[in-house]
C-alpha cells in the first residue's frame, strides 16, 4: 500500500491518487493544530469543522462582480441550459476492495486503446469486459440528462459537444470508465438573472480552487514530505 509522510507523520492509502488527498488533509491538519483549531487527537467530526475554520480563516476568496459574473456566464453558457440530453454508452472496469489499482488502470487503458482504433468493436468489448449491467446491451446507458449520474461522469458527459469515443478514461466511485457520446441534443440556455447565485456559486467554487491550490503549495513549501508530490491534478480537494 502506498505511503508517505508529512512531517513525520506517516499517511497511508489504495492508490497514489487518494494518497495525495490524504496528503494535503494531513497538511491542512497539522495548520490546524498549529494555529489552535484542532487538538492533535480531533475524531472525524471535529477534524472537519476544525479544516472548515482555517480554510475560511486563511483562505480569502473574494465577492465576484456583476461585470465578472456575466463574463464567466457568457464563456460557460453550455454549462447553463435546460433539457439537454445526451445519449451514451460505457465499459465499466469495477474498483472492488483489495483490486490493484494499477493493474485495474493498466487494463482499462488497453481497452480504451484498442476501441478507439477499432470502435466498431465497442459493444463487443463492452458485453466482454465491462461490469456494468449495461453489457447486456453493448454498455448502453440509453438518454441521459444532467443529475441523472454521478457528477465525475456528468462532467465529461456535458464537458463539450463532441461525439464519439471520450479520449480518456473516466474515473468515478465505481472504478474507471470508458465512455462513449452517441447523440446530443442541445438544450436551452438559461438566462442569467434567472440563475445568477448558481453563476456565482461555480465562480467562487472556481476561485476557491485556485486559492487552495496556492495555501497548499505554501504549506508544502514549509514541510517535509516524503512519498507524494502535491498538485491540483492529483487532489480532490482541488475539483
């Protein structure tokens, strides 16, 4: 099992991905303790309150305007409509207690490799490998709508409005995805004073990404770690 140690402290988990995760929870933890937030022995309940009280002590995110809102509207308007479907197919590669990961990606990326170059086999390799019960019918999840899957998936389903084979793995909750966009029908745009705390509330999201990504590498940068290399492509904490 993977490893690492921030401070000394050693940190453990199934795979390099979670392992950043837990990284930077032990990073904002000991900030934490050091600033009088947390004891060193906080149980699960108090360790969250105590990370949401020195994120919102330390972490700045600032009120966007409305010349700012509408700018981030008008560039993200396909994240802003109503009734668009898409119709999409998937091979599943399951995430079971005890799988090895890498060998689970090393997998699911051969098989991704192999239906792009031949992707008139994609629902053969679905009915062959996939462990969704969509395999009986080629990995086809017929039409969906946004809320309709987990929000992972949802964001490549909705990313764009390419069709085809998505050209890299999906990873969810379940395991890793190969997906597939066979149709889209737009939807219609939403206009802006009728969501415009949803606007604002994606843009502060937005933000506060960026700024945890900043107050993480300035801990980083004062710490001793071992084992893990912290970034925002490797930390949840970070989406």
């Amino acid at each position: 099992m993977p490893f690492a140690t921030i401070n000394e402290v050693r940190i453990e988990a199934e795979d390099q991905h979670s392992l950043a995760s837990a990284a930077v929870e032990e990073l904002l933890r000991q900030r934490a303790v050091e600033l009088g937030l947390l004891t060193p022995d906080a149980e699960d309940d108090d360790l969250a309150a105590g990370l949401e009280q020195l994120l919102a002590q330390e972490v700045h995110i600032p009120q966007p305007e409305a010349a700012e809102l509408a700018r981030y509207y008008e560039a993200h308007q396909s994240r802003y409509s109503a009734g668009e479907l898409v119709w999409a197919s998937h091979i599943l590669l399951q995430m079971t207690p005890g799988m090895p990961v890498p060998a689970l990606l090393t997998r699911a990326e051969g098989i991704l490799h192999y239906v792009q170059a031949h992707p008139e086999h994609f629902e053969a390799s679905a009915r062959e490998n996939s462990n969704c019960p969509s395999a009986e019918t080629g990995g086809s999840l017929g039409q969906l709508q946004r809320g309709d899957t987990v929000p992972e998936f949802e964001q490549s389903l909705f990313a764009d409005q390419s069709i085809g084979i998505w050209p890299q793995l999906v990873r969810t909750r379940y395991g890793f995805h190969i997906l597939r966009i066979d149709q889209r029908e737009p939807g219609k745009v939403i206009p802006l004073d009728a969501i415009t705390e949803r606007v604002r509330k994606d843009l502060q999201r937005q933000a506060l990404n960026k700024a945890l990504a900043q107050y993480v590498s300035v801990l980083a940068g004062s710490a001793q770690i071992e084992g893990v290399t912290l970034d925002r492509a490797t930390s949840p904490l970070m989406n």
